[in-house]
C-alpha cells in the first residue's frame, strides 16, 4: 500500500490510514505471481504498451476462448496483459 496511485498496488488515504482503490497493475502482477512458473514461456503478442487504465479486465477468468490444435483464440483489449494457462502442451 502507497498513497501515490501511480506507485501503489493499492491506494491509501494518509491522513484516514483508509485503504483505497487496487490499481491495475496489481492484476498484471497477479497475473505473474499466481500463473507464470519457472521453464514456461511467455509469448509476445504483438507491440503495445501495456493496457494501465483501469478500465478493461481486471484479473477476471474468461469462458469465451476456443482451442483448436495449436491455434487459441481469445477475445480480449489490445495492449493488454493476459494469461492462459495450457496444460499438457508438447513441443
């Protein structure tokens, strides 16, 4: 907890001692704590800058993504960060 919004994970207010809203890189770092293990890969979807706004998914599991052999399609906001999780994958 910090009470700068652009540093914290989660916001205080200072004088209250109240906690505040998550900001949104606390999912992004959920995301690598809670999901990415050592020997996975992470792979580059395209350029972008990462998605900080607060205004998209936040950490939330989806049911609308398909995979068929080695293709995965998954809707989701450009210049965001997402993680799937595969099992069983064989290169």
């Amino acid at each position: 907890m910090d009470p700068s919004p652009g540093w914290a994970l989660i916001h205080y207010d200072p004088d209250s001692a109240q906690p505040g809203a998550v900001q949104t890189k606390y999912y992004v770092l959920a995301q690598f704590t809670r999901h990415i293990r050592p020997g996975m890969r992470i792979l580059d979807a395209g350029s972008g800058s990462t998605h900080t706004s607060g205004t998209g998914d936040l950490y939330t599991a989806r049911r609308d993504t398909a995979l068929d052999g080695k293709r995965l399609s998954v809707p989701f906001a450009e210049n965001s960060v997402q993680t799937f999780q595969i099992d069983g994958v064989v290169e």
